[in-house]
C-alpha cells in the first residue's frame, strides 16, 4: 500500500502514519482550517473493491459517531477522495493495552481495575443508548494514555439491534481468544458477550496469560466452552480475592451467573478501587508510561494535540449494507490472532 503522508484527504493534511492494522492505515492530520489534530483511516485500498470490507469499515464511522462518551473514541466525519475512503477521529495520545502487555508482560492491579473500569463504563453506555453489542472487545482495542484514561475504539463488527449484519449467520467474528460461549454456539447476543470478552481481557492484562488456548480453531473453540481457567491468583499471587470474583464473574460461561450487564462489572470495580485505596498514581518513569506506540496512536515525539471541537459526522460515501448468504455446514470463519 502507498504511504499517504504528505497528501490531503479532504481538510486534512496527512503528517505521520501512526500503525496500520488488516483494513486501514492511521495517520496523524492536520486540519486546513484550525491547524488542530486528528487521525484519519484510511482504508486499504486494496479493498475497495470489496464491498463486505466497505460496509465494515464505513458501519464502524457510522456506528462511533453516534457515541458521545469520554471512554469511547469519537469519529466526526467520513467521505471519499479518489481510491481513498477514509474517516477522521480524535488524536489521543496513547497506546493499546495490548501494547503494554507486550513492552510489560503483565499489567499492576491498580492498572487492570482502572483500566477496566473505564472500558466497562464505555460499553455499557454503547448497549444502553447505541443499542449495540462490540463484539471486538480485547486489550489492543483499549487505548491508554500515561495518565491512565482509556478509550473503547474499532467498532467495525459492532451489532446493532434492528440492523442487518455483514456476516454470515451463526459465523464468528473478533478475536476468538476473547469470542464468548454463547457466540461459538451461534446463540442470540447481548451486552453480555462484551461482558465476557472484557473479563477474559482482565484476565491477560492481570496474568499476562490468556485463560484459554489452543493450537488450531477446533482446540481453542473447545478450550473456551469445556476447559477450566487456572485462577488467576495461581499466576499472579497478588490478585485480591475480590478483583478474582470479579474476572471469574465476568467470564463465567453460564449467562445466569455472569454480570447481567457492564454497569454492574463497573460498579464492583470502582466499589473495589475504593476499598483498595483509589485509583494508581500514575508516575512518569512508570514503565509504559512513555512507550513509543506501535499501533496507530500518537508518537510521543509529536506536537501536543489541541482539543478538537465535536463536528457531526459527514460522509460523501454511503454504502449499502451486504448480507452475505448463510451456509450453515460451513465452520465459522476465524483464526486465533
């Protein structure tokens, strides 16, 4: 794919490429207008020419959009430039949890409470006022700045409650490592299944292990609907008994004893940060702290960014939504990442 720094897209001047992932690639810009800073992706263009990826990839514009919510990332507008399709976000210094899982191994207590918190505050107001179900939820899709604040981003296989889906019925999209039970038997979901996935997300973020695996799609599928989870203060001895409760909750294959909804996983969490002395202080030699992104976040070399105003979103490409014909002998269609 060309590298796309130093052209416009729109009002915006494209300075830096800041990660790139399957579908588009992340670039710091620059507005025109205001001189103030956003990220703009941009979809590989490549896949253009696939309709399915289009669909998915404007729905994710379309569906951030609408969610006006400080742990959410906020997308203001869409549109078309030649080959370019394309939509611009806020700029928010930060990386992924993923990425500090990486640079770390394992994230502290405090770190993992706060973290989640905030996550669970996010999702739960997307099921309540988007009506919508994630369905992506893991740690590289957690952006978290030195100070802690966290951002729910890639909403691109969101479910939303009365519209038509992108993907094959009873098929299995995300990451399958967090990919809750109820979704493996190709059940109804909710906002339980985000529930979930950010339960098995606490789990690696704490341990830095992932509480079920496998080595080929049947073996981790298997793994998730039969095998037992090492509890986690086996492998990290200073998990408080309550923040264990509180993972098992989330992550509990049975829906009727899972958190019914995020609100409460973010209850308990806060209510337990408080026993447990507050949120963590958050210290500039901490170590992630000033980590170099490698994902599409902002380069801590970069121009400080200055608050961008909310714009309605407005797009000069609306695709229509593809329903891809169901087959239902055919296995869901996914691979452990």
């Amino acid at each position: 794919m060309s590298n796309l720094v130093g052209q416009r897209l729109g009002d915006y001047l494209l300075e830096a490429e800041l990660g790139r992932g399957t579908m588009g690639v992340v670039y710091r810009a620059r507005h025109e207008g205001d001189g103030k800073l956003f990220a703009v992706k941009a979809l590989i263009p490549a896949l253009a020419a696939d309709l399915s990826f289009v669909t998915r990839f404007m729905r994710e514009a379309s569906v951030a959009s609408q969610l006006k919510h400080p742990n959410i990332v906020r997308v203001y507008e869409s549109g078309r430039q030649d080959q370019n399709i394309y939509f611009v976000m806020e700029y928010f210094p930060a990386v992924t949890a993923g990425h500090m899982l990486r640079e770390r191994k394992r994230l502290l207590v405090p770190e993992v409470i706060e973290i989640a918190a905030q996550a669970a505050s996010a999702l739960h107001y997307a099921h309540v006022e988007g009506r919508l179900v994630h369905r992506d939820v893991k740690p590289e899709n957690m952006l978290v700045d030195r100070w802690r604040h966290t951002k729910v981003l890639d909403f691109g296989l969101a479910r939303i409650e009365g519209m038509d889906g992108i993907t094959r019925a009873g098929a299995v999209v995300g990451s399958l490592y967090y990919v809750s039970p109820e979704q493996l038997l190709g059940r109804k979901l909710d906002g339980r299944t985000d529930v979930y996935a950010l339960g098995i997300s606490m789990y690696e973020m704490l341990t830095g292990q992932r509480p079920y695996r496998g080595q080929t799609l049947t073996e981790m599928s298997d793994a998730i609907l039969y095998a037992t989870a090492i509890p986690t203060h086996q492998l990290e001895p200073s998990t408080p008994p309550d923040l264990e409760r509180i993972i098992a909750r989330a992550m509990a294959r049975d829906l009727s004893q899972r958190y019914s909804d995020a609100g409460q996983l973010h209850n308990d969490l806060r209510a337990l940060q408080a026993r447990l002395g507050g949120a963590p202080r958050q210290e500039a030699s901490q170590p992630g702290a000033d980590a170099t992104p490698s994902t599409w976040l902002a380069e801590k070399s970069g121009p400080s960014n200055q608050e961008a105003q909310p714009r309605t979103l407005r797009s000069t490409f609306r695709p229509s939504s593809l329903e891809p014909a169901t087959n239902p002998r055919r296995p869901p269609r996914t691979e452990p990442r």
